[in-house]
C-alpha cells in the first residue's frame, strides 16, 4: 500500500497519488476534469516540476514527477488546497475532498520510466473505464501516442528516451509496449517497494537511508523510522523461530522447511526492512536471490502470513 511521503531532495522522482476522502469522486464533470487538469499544468510550472506521466481518475489521480527543487509537500499542498477550494465552491459544500495527505512512492532515478508510466496509464483500462488507454482523454497518453496532442507542460523525453533519440520510432515503441499490458496485465512496479515507499536497487535504497540517517527523528512519521532502522538479521531470525518453533539450524542449504518460519524471516528481511536478496540468502541458507524471491511470494500470497509478519514486524521495533 502506497504511505505518505517525507523524503524531499533536489531531483527525486515520485510516484504521487491523491485520492478522494472515503474514495469519493474528486471530480463530477468534465468542468471539474479541466479545472484539475489546470491545476496540475500551473503548480508543475510554478514549483518547476518535471511531470512525465499522469492520469486523472473519478476518485484518484496518478503523477510522475520529478522535482529539480526539494518542493514536492509545497506544490502538493497548492495543488490539492486549491483545487479543494475551487471543489467546494461550485459544488456547494465545506470539509476535506482529499483522504488525509498525498501518497506515493519515491522512484529511483534510472530504470523505471516505462514500468511506471505505463503502470499509470493503463489505470483506466484496469478500472474497467475503457477497454484501451488511448481512450481515456484524463491523462498525458494521447501526447505520447501523437506530437500534435503534446501538452507542453508535459516531460515526455524522459520515458521516451528509452527507445532511443528518434520521436517518431520511439512514440510506436511506447505505443506498443503500453499495448502489451492490456492483454497480458504486468505486475505492479510499486509490489517490491521498500517499506511501501522506495522503488529501487539495494544501492539506491541504501544511499536513501543516508539522507534518513541525517534528518531528524519525527515520532509522527513511523514509516520513516522503519527505513532509517532495522533489527540485524540474526534478531528477525530468533523472533521468527521464536513465533513458530521454529529450529533455525535447521535452514540448511538445499534442504525444504514444511513450515513458513524462513519464508516469514525472508519476507521480514527483504520486503520490511530492505535487507539485500544475497545476504539473506546466506543467512538463511537458500540458494540464491531467486529463492528468496519466491519466499517473498509465498508469504505474500496468503493473508494469514502477512498478519503474522505484521505482528512480528511490530516486535522487532
């Protein structure tokens, strides 16, 4: 599930996502799209934003973005402040349109632009809303599918640039890559995200527990105190053999375990506290990155599981 974002720092990339309170519509009408739409083109411009992607939903909306200036809080609070003014005006009514602050994903800089964007822009065809997402009119797919539709608020260049320098061929490539997830739907880019926020390489996620490291405590935001600490292994381990019984020396290389302890101890280490795949993989004797991958899944894929691991998670703290 996407959290709140507090990481700022000039030039990160977000996924950001705004959602209606109680998953309300955020807007009624086509007046209420457009009025939106301006919205967002003048706090990119304002804030000097770098959107590469968005799309506009009844009840949420999708950005990519990337922030040249450490801004994101300042233009989402622009954003949404003032379209919830505009809202609340013509529509007659007072509170909150929003479900608490924005949410999202901070995105590593290099190797994401296709999956995310194009995670955005099927949005609408995964919702049932259309059947193709060139027929969605809410969102920035029309100017990559066609120059003339640009919008020139818009950064396209960046998850172009990854088919190479020509426009032309590399508008198709896009066009036909975004096709391929219609039929065959691709997997979330956000389900491996680190702490629910940081999508990237263990490289990556360790320089953003640097920038952790030197920002000052916040008791309010536990999500952040999750990645700037973490139990060793050896603690995960001991208080999963201890929920389970569990005899950790018996997790040996090449030798099955009927139970879900290791996976629970893979799960913990990888997906809630960031450990490498290879180092746990040698700590808890399996084979390699893929053995842990799959152990990831198989306690993802049962929701028994993954209560366990929220009361676990909870003890390590």
């Amino acid at each position: 599930m996407a959290r709140p974002l507090r990481i700022e720092f000039a030039g990160a990339l977000y996924h950001v996502m705004s959602r209606g309170i109680e998953r309300r519509s955020i807007v009624r009408d086509d007046a209420d799209r457009l009025k939106r739409l301006e919205w967002i083109r003048r706090t990119v411009e304002m804030y000097g934003w770098r959107l590469h992607t968005f799309v506009l939903m009844d009840n949420h909306e999708h950005l990519f973005v990337e922030t040249p200036e450490a801004n994101l809080s300042a233009g989402m609070h622009l954003l949404n402040g003032s379209y919830t003014s505009y809202f609340n005006r013509r529509h007659r009514r007072a509170g909150h349109l929003f479900q608490g602050r924005y949410k999202g994903h901070l995105i590593q800089e290099e190797g994401y632009y296709l999956e995310v964007s194009r995670y955005i822009h099927l949005n609408p065809v995964r919702a049932g809303m259309v059947r193709r997402p060139d027929q969605w009119r809410w969102g920035s797919f029309a100017g990559y599918q066609r120059a003339r539709r640009a919008l020139d608020w818009i950064s396209y260049d960046g998850v172009l640039g990854e088919f190479g320098r020509d426009a032309a061929s590399a508008r198709r490539a896009y066009g036909r890559f975004v096709a391929a997830g219609v039929g065959q739907k691709p997997r979330s880019p956000f389900a491996d995200a680190i702490g629910g926020l940081l999508v990237g390489s263990e490289a990556f996620v360790a320089r953003i527990r640097k920038v952790l490291d030197d920002m000052p405590d916040n008791p309010e935001l536990p999500q952040l105190r999750k990645l700037r600490t973490r139990p060793s292994l050896e603690a995960i381990v001991l208080v999963v053999c201890d929920h389970f019984g569990a005899d950790r020396w018996s997790w040996r290389l090449g030798r099955r375990i009927d139970d879900a302890s290791r996976s629970m101890a893979a799960y913990l280490a990888r997906r809630r506290f960031g450990y490498p795949a290879g180092e746990i993989a040698r700590a808890l004797g399996y084979r390699g990155h893929s053995s842990v991958n799959t152990a990831v899944r198989r306690v993802e894929s049962a929701a028994d599981l993954r209560k366990t691991a929220a009361i676990l998670e909870n003890e390590l703290h």
